[in-house]
C-alpha cells in the first residue's frame, strides 16, 4: 500500500521548545529515510530562528517533508472557520499570504491545501481553483466535491493512526487492528504531532517499523 502522513498544524515558531514534540517527529520521519506532508501555519513563521528556518530547508531538500498551505492564522470559530462562512477576499489572502511566505522563506512553492479541520465551502473551492500553483487538496470524506478541479486526496484513514478521544492518541496495537481492515491502493493518516505526549511518539515510532517492515511505501501528494 501507499501511505501519506499527513501532519497538521506544525507550528514553525515553537520547534525548539522541548515540550513541543513535533521536532522529534520530524527526527523520526529524518531518520527512519520517509516522507511526511507538513501542514504548515502561516501566522506561525513570521518570526522563526535562522535555526529553524535552515532545518526545515533541508527536510524539503531531502525531500522528508513536503508542505501544504493549512492556512495563515488557523482561525476556527464554532459557525465559521478561515476557510469556511468567510468572504471570498478574506480567503484569499489567508492563502496567498502563507505561499508569499513560505516562497520567501524556504524558497519553496506549496502546492497542496488542507483546510482548518477540513472545513471549507464554495469561496474555498473558488480560491482553490484559481491558485494555479495548487495542483492537490485534502478532502474529508463528507465534503461535496463536484466544482474542485484540482487532484482531490481523500482523508481515508481518518481515525486509525490517531484518535483524538484517547489520552494516548496513538496506539500501535489498535492501528494494527484498524489497519488490517484497510483496502486501499492509497491510504492517507491524518495526525497532530504537536499535541502528543512521549507515549504516542513511541507508539508512532513502532507504526512506522511496521508499515517498513511489511513493505509499505511513504509517498506526499507531489509524488502522485
Ligand atoms: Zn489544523
């Protein structure tokens, strides 16, 4: 099988605090030689460390990560989202400013959206749509679909890496389970590194052993 990680919220200006455990999922996906799509804040890479900034220069020259655009502030409301029951205009210069950003910063040009928790409705379908250096976009399995003319990549493995109800949000034996129920040529994971504890790094860590071990392989969307 076929696998994306996708791996939302990464937050560029908290990388090197140490309760901030995304920098050791990327030291994972580094050194186990795999790939990962990196949902990247815009808001969050305005004031980032030389350090930082040259170590996620060069996960994208290794091409460990790949980025997608998961919007400027990551604003949700309870009836609307960046990305959804905002104007037109608004979302379009929440995605414009995170590509001019992203360009500026690592000389890299995004090519795949994924909403703030999915949401999205016709204004981001129009701004999707007219971005023509998006070529990808990450869809929730519910979401009406018709007028998208990008390359859509369904969340079909929404809820088996990790559940969001648990403690622990990963566990290596119920992905076992979850896993081999799964029959997909192409299986996407969504996850949220930065909001884990020890215990779900050292859980990914033996997922990541084992979809190895039994020969899957990590892919990003660009490589669709
Ligand atoms: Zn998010």
């Amino acid at each position: 099988m076929r696998i994306i990680l996708k791996a939302d919220d990464f937050r560029a200006d908290r990388f090197t605090e140490k309760v901030y455990l995304y920098s050791r999922y990327l030291s994972i996906i580094k050194d186990n030689n795999i790939c990962c799509s990196l949902g990247i804040i815009g808001s969050a890479c305005e004031h980032i460390k030389e350090s930082t900034r040259l170590y996620i220069k060069e996960l994208l020259a290794n091409k460990n990560v790949t980025l997608f655009n998961h919007s400027y502030y990551h604003f949700l409301a309870e009836h609307s989202s960046e990305f959804s029951g905002t104007p037109f205009e608004y979302q379009r210069d929440s995605v414009y400013k995170v590509q001019f950003l992203i360009k500026k910063l690592f000389d890299y040009e995004i090519k795949t959206f994924g909403s703030v928790a999915n949401s999205i409705d016709k204004n981001t379908i129009r701004v999707i749509n007219q971005c023509s250096v998006f070529k990808y976009v990450y869809i929730y399995k519910y979401q009406c679909i018709e007028d998208i003319k990008k390359q859509v990549i369904w969340l079909n493995g929404y809820g088996i890496l990790e559940h969001k109800e648990d403690k622990n949000c990963v566990n290596f034996e119920r992905f076992e389970d979850l896993f081999n129920e799964v029959n997909e040529e192409i299986i996407t994971f969504q996850m949220h590194p930065g909001g884990w504890n020890e215990i779900d790094l050292i859980e990914f860590e033996k997922i990541v052993k084992y979809l190895k071990d039994n020969k899957h392989t990590f892919i990003t969307p660009e490589q669709l």
